[in-house]
C-alpha cells in the first residue's frame, strides 16, 4: 500500500443534501432591505487585491456585501468576484471538521476527528520528524493572510522555509526585475499611476479580463481621458478591444519587439535625456546593445510590421512621461521572464516614467509596529542555500524547488503545511511530483476552506473558516494613500472551522511555544497595533478603513537628487547584479520552441467571474461562467475539423488528455494559438459543482522552463491539440 494514497473526502464527511445552487429561491421573501439590515466591515478574500468592503445582513442572513467608499484598493465597487463572497461562505460543500487520514480494513480513508487530536497529531509528527531529521526540515507553502501565523509557528519550531506561489508561479520575475533596475519591486497593489497615463502599453496584461478593482477602473478613466493604449497580445482580449493598436505578436518573442522599441527610443533620439542623464546607468552600453534590433529585425521574429513598431514607440514617447509600459503581473511565461521583464523596465527608464505622474507613483504604507513576541531561533542550516542556491539573486521561496527537494528519501524536507493553496493546480505539471513528495513526506497538513486536490495527499485537514467569519491581520499595503482595512466576522465560524490564527496557536502550544502566541484572541493583537498608530479596534469596526496622511512625495520632485537601492545608487540600465551572477546583465532574445506539426500554443488567462481554481465551486459564481471554453481559431478549426460548440479533449505531445471542454471558433485568436480560462478541470468529487466541468491547463503543461534569474516556471511553452471525443480511447 502507498504510504499516502490519495483520498477523496467522501460525501459522508461533508455537507448532506443537494448540490449548491444558486442562492436565493427568494421569489417567496419580501424584498430585500425591508428587515432589519445590520452591517459589518471586512476586506475581500476572493483574489488578492483586498479591496475593503461592507457585509450587510438582514434579520441576521447574509444580504450582500459592496465596496468601501474610502477604500482606495476598490473606490466603492468591489468586482464580480467580490460580490460572490456570501457564495464561498453558504457553499455546502465546504469543508466542516479536521481530518484525520487512519489506515485499516485494506486501505485509508479521512476520519473526522476533534481539533485536539488533530493538534496532537501534528505537534506528535513535528517532534518526530525535528528528532530524527532537524527541526528545520517543514516547509510552508502559502497563499493568503493566515499564511503569516503559520509561518510564525512554524518559526518558533525552527523552520523558515516557504514558499508563496505568487512568487515563482506569478509575480517573481516581475518583482525581481524591476528590483534590479530601480532597487524595489512593484509591489501589490500595483503602482501604476494610470489614471493619469496618457499612454498605456499592456504587453499579454489582459486587463478587464484579468479583474484586479481599482486596476480597471483607472484604466477605464485614462481612457475615458483620452489616453491611447497600446496592446500586445496573440488574443483579441477585451483590453485589445479598446486599444487603437492591436499587436497581435507571435507567442514568445516580446522581448524582440521590446528591443526594437528600444532601438527605435535610442536612434530617433526619443528617450527622456534628462532623466536618463540624472537617473540611470548603463545608457552607453544599451544604446550599443540594441543596434542590432531594429523594427525590420524584430518583424521576423515577432510578424509585426515594422512600421506599427515604429509608430507605436513614437507614440510612447510624445506622451512620455506620463507613459505606462504596464509591468504585467503574473509574469512566468517562457523562462526569458526575468529579461523581459527587465526590457519592460528599461524601457520605462528610457520614458522616464518611474516616479512621474501618469508611470509609476511612490507607495508608502502606514508605519505600523508588529506585536511584541520573542525572536524565533536561528535554523539549524541555510535552507535557502540547499534547496534553491542556484538562484542567489531569489530573497524568497521558490515553491517547484521546495518541491523537487521534497521527494525522495534523501529529500531535504519531510514535512509540509500547505495554508490556501491547491498545488495540483497550481504547480504546473507537477501533479506526479506531488504525489511522489506524499510518498516520501512524514507529514502534510493542509488548511483550506473546500476539499481541493491537494487536501486529496493530507494527512491532516485542517477547515479554516471563510473570510466573512474571521478577524485577520490589518491590511496595510503600500499604496498612494497609506491606509489600513480590518477585517472582522460578520458572522461566528460554520461547522467545526477556526481561523488560522487560533490553528497555529494551538499547534505552538502544544509543542510548548505558547510564548510565540501571547494573546488570548488575536483582536487584542489587532487593537494593540492600531493603538501605536492612534486608532483602535472599536475605531476601525466601525469605520472599516482608515486613511492615513503621506509623509513623502508620491512622485519625484524635478531635478530632485534620488537614490535608488542598487550597487550604483542609479536605475540600472545595464544590471550589475545580473552581471556579477553571470546572467545576461541587458536583455537577450532567444526565439520561443514552436509548435510541432498539428500542435498550437497553449495560451491561458483569467475570466472576470473567477480567481485561478478557488472560485469555481462557489455557486453564485458558478452559475455566472460553469465552465472554460477553448478558442481556436476557424482556420485552425477547419484544419482539425472542430465546430463551434462542439466538446473536445486537449492533449499534449506527451499523451496527456484534458477533461472535455467545448471549442470556441472565433477570429480573435491567431492560427498558431488556443487559448483558455484557467481554474477549471477540478476532479475533486466533493466540489460538486467543479468537478469535472472544464479542462485544466495546469496539468497538460509538458514545456515548463525555468526562468534561469528566478527559478520561476514559464508555463506558456506547451503545446495541445485538440482531439473528438470520438478519437478518445
Ligand atoms: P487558488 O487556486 O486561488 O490559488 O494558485 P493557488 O495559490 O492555488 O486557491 C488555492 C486554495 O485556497 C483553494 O483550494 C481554496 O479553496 C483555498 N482557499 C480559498 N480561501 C481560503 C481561506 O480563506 N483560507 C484557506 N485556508 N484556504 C482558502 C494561484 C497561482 O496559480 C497563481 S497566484 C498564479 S498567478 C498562477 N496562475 C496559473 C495559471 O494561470 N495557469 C496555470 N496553469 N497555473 C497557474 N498557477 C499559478
Ligand atoms: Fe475582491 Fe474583486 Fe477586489 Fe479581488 S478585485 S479583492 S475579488 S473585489
């Protein structure tokens, strides 16, 4: 028998009845906001934006939940998703007691257990695998705010290791690259200032599509002023609706086009002379290095016609400084990611952009002290040298390299706690790597919200209680407005579930580091920070969001001496830290691998119905968009023989076949490329709405290339073709 099989959470441990629908079957009720309305604050946990907002209830039932007026992640509208968060509170089929994986009568099931047997489970193993092995061999994989007491546990125990896939699955080479060029990142919520761009340049960002609040809603209003938007993408997305150009660029050659447009900036004298003069270094040694890449060069690379190249840098530059050439955010793309993101922002420099009105704002946050607890130990080892040492440049955790080091007897790691993250779906064809890490781990603990895939490899379940009934860490982001958001229950915690803050206490406590958790509760540690800043937890629940005044300038003052955190104090143009590490230290273009015959590029992105796979499953969102399509194009379609509306599987060069999902013919997709939501495809049975609508794109990546800056995964160099059901065997 395997050491960890993988387990279905059967019916019988989750919710009875029928399958979620829809909310509502109200036609009976009076109309609402005739009862008695009460509201409490909170902050959006449907994606990652935070937007603040307000939950009402009538006659104590969820009613709705809208914007905050102050908030400026959101100005007062929270998005599709937003609005669906009563959906993820009253799906039934939420997860509702922790989980114990028992063996017995010929196989392993789940069985439900008290939260202290749980906990002595988890503590009994820790000790175990600290005993035999040392105790900084847990890893943490996280992706939410209950992440940071886990972490905090975990710490106290003698682990540092995490990883966030937000780092190597999104935003790592983005934030990498820009922090090699100006010394900082771009920090989330982004930067952009793009209300006030009147020029904005989205390279494969789609926008609209891709629904991060204030986001839109700023680019709508740049729009609104005029503003001319360039895109570039292999997809007619919604963005590339609204552009006046349209580059439809063959998949993988940006950094091409990002050269020419560099080229073009440098030899017709476009760049900002001033800034560049002040500000960066390296200008010599670029304007050198794109000589080569002119637009005539780069339209064989990227089939985009040579005077589009020319007119749209040209356009870039007449509204420069207030120019975005937009960051993207979720960057892994080809394992060129680090230098196309650097060629991004270079070509941000050369417009002077950064810290103008109109490019990119100086954030700033509120100044708010961490509770006192005690330092945690020092690990026994440097695990970042161990597990990721080939990536000197990553501050961070790479989450594949945590995994390749958790497989094996040899392995580094022997235990995992995995807070909000569904890693099947998310670790792109890594799938058999999981499940070879379950056979070799001597603990996994996982804390989600639903049954996932990846509670399917649990020892222990651990059901946190969703957004709308838990107080979390104060959100304090850097911003244009430093501004803090609280989150607090609406409502008690369902079933059996608990907050991560009251999970990681009580795992610390039994392995007798109750002094890392010194509050009874955490809203003594969330009022005793409001208090060093002049507020309270009475102030905040009931305002929700406050505002704080700046203290610096959020845009550089003009002929303002600045330092920029980088060897040499300046934008560096030419990267002396690339350099220094051997990579390239200006951007290289390689071409892309190209499709084998009958095969096209698998292309992936968002919908504004839901947020990667965590949404699926809620009903109100559910009944918006059930499922993903594919988008072929008709010339593609008629090669293949495939109609519009027709179900077909996706399968790659390696065999791998996608769950069915129904073909979209439409123009709006070059020949060479099909494109998809991603999120879809769960198998988990107890995701009943899920499961089994849709394909999942995460499982047919067979290219994946690691970015050599980042160790980030490139998940845009798969191929599929698309095969009828009646081909499949
Ligand atoms: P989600 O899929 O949103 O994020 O991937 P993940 O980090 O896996 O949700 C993960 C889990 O969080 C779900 O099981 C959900 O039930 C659980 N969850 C939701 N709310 C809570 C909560 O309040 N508490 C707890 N404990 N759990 C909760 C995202 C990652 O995926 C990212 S950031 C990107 S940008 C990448 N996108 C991407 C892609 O586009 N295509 C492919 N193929 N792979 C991708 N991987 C990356
Ligand atoms: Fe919620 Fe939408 Fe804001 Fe994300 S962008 S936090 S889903 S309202």
């Amino acid at each position: 028998m395997n050491r960890r099989e993988f387990l279905k959470i059967s019916a019988a441990l989750g919710a009875a009845g029928a399958v979620p629908t829809l909310l509502g079957g109200c036609a009976s009720k009076p109309l609402p906001g005739t009862g008695r309305v009460t509201t409490s604050p909170t902050v959006c946990n449907m994606c990652f934006w935070q937007c603040a907002a307000t939950l009402y209830q009538e006659d104590d039932r969820p009613w709705k939940v809208v914007g905050h007026p102050d908030d400026p992640h959101c100005e007062g509208r929270l998005c599709t998703r937003g609005t669906g968060g009563i959906g993820a509170f009253l799906d039934p089929d939420r997860l509702r007691q922790p989980l114990l994986r028992v063996t017995g009568g010929g196989g392993q099931r789940f069985k439900p257990v008290s939260w202290d047997e749980a906990f002595d489970f988890v503590a009994d193993k820790m000790e175990a695998i600290g005993e035999k092995h040392g105790r900084d061999r847990i890893a943490l994989f996280s992706h939410g705010d209950g992440g940071s007491h886990f972490s905090r546990m975990l710490q106290a125990f003698g682990s540092h290791a995490y990883a966030h896939p937000s780092f190597a699955q999104c935003r790592g080479p983005r934030e990498t690259a820009f922090g090699l060029t100006y010394g900082e990142g771009v920090g989330s919520p982004d930067r952009t200032d793009m209300a006030n761009s009147r020029c904005i340049v989205l390279i494969g960002s789609h926008i609209g599509e891709n629904l991060h609040n204030s986001q839109v809603q700023t680019l709508t209003r740049a729009l609104d002023q005029g503003a001319t938007l360039i895109t570039v993408d292999p997809r007619f997305s919604v963005a590339a609706s609204k552009s006046r150009h349209w580059l439809p660029i063959k998949p993988g050659t940006d950094i091409a086009l990002l050269l020419a447009w560099t080229n073009v900036l440098v030899n017709e004298d476009l760049y900002d002379h001033d800034y560049v003069a002040q500000h960066c270094a390296g200008f010599e040694q670029l304007a050198q290095h794109v000589q080569p890449f002119n637009p005539e060069w780069a339209y064989l690379e990227t089939g985009l016609d040579p005077a589009s190249i020319r007119e749209t840098a040209r356009a870039m530059a007449q509204a420069a400084p207030a120019t975005l050439v937009h960051p993207g955010r979720h960057t892994t793309w080809y394992g060129d990611d680090t230098q196309r993101c650097r060629a991004i922002a270079i070509l941000n420099a050369l417009l002077g952009s950064w810290g103008r009105p109109g490019g990119f704002y100086i954030q700033e946050k509120v100044d708010l002290p961490e509770y006192p607890t005690p330092k945690p130990p020092k690990p026994a080892s440097d695990w970042k040298a161990t597990v990721q040492g080939d990536y000197p440049l990553v501050g961070t955790g790479i989450s594949n390299k945590l995994l390749e080091h958790s497989v094996g007897d040899d392995a580094f790691f022997k235990g995992w706690f995995v807070y909000a993250t569904n890693l099947p779906m998310t670790l792109p064809g890594a799938t058999e790597q999981i499940a070879a890490a379950a056979q070799s781990l001597d603990l996994m603990v996982v804390v989600d919200t639903m049954p996932a895939e990846i509670t399917g490899f649990a020892d222990v379940v651990l059901p946190e209680c969703t957004y709308l009934e838990r107080y979390d860490d104060l959100r304090n982001k850097p911003e244009r407005t430093p501004t803090l958001a609280l989150r607090m229950p609406a409502f008690g915690p369902s079933h059996q579930t608990k907050p991560a803050w009251w999970m990681a206490k009580g795992i610390a406590e039994r392995l007798g580091l109750g002094e890392y958790f010194p509050w009874q509760d955490y809203r003594e540690v969330i009022d005793w920070q409001l208090r060093q800043v002049g507020s309270s937890l009475l102030e905040m629940e009931q305002r929700g969001v406050k505002r704080f005044p700046r203290k610096t300038a959020i845009y550089f003052e003009q002929g303002e001496p600045v330092r920029f955190n980088t060897p040499s104090g300046k934008i560096e143009l030419y990267s002396s830290l690339l350099a220094d590490v051997g990579q390239d230290p200006l951007p290289r273009y390689a071409p892309p691998d190209r499709p084998p015959v009958g095969y096209y590029h698998l292309n992936y992105g968002r919908s504004p119905a839901h947020t990667f796979g965590r949404t699926i499953n809620n009903p109100q969102l559910f009944e918006l968009m059930p499922e993903n399509v594919v988008w072929v194009h008709p010339a593609a379609a008629a090669k293949l023989g495939v109609a519009n509306g027709e179900y077909v599987q996706l399968e790659n060069p390696v065999g791998t076949r996608s769950n069915r999902v129904r073909v979209r013919v439409t123009q709006r997709i070059r020949p060479d490329s099909v494109f998809m939501v991603h999120g879809f495809g769960h198998t988990d049975e107890r995701q009943r709405l899920a499961r089994g609508v849709g394909a999942d794109d995460a499982a047919l990546m067979h290219n994946v290339k690691l970015d050599p800056v980042t160790g980030g995964t490139g998940m845009r160099a798969s191929f599929v073709t698309l095969v009828k059901p009646s081909e499949v065997s």
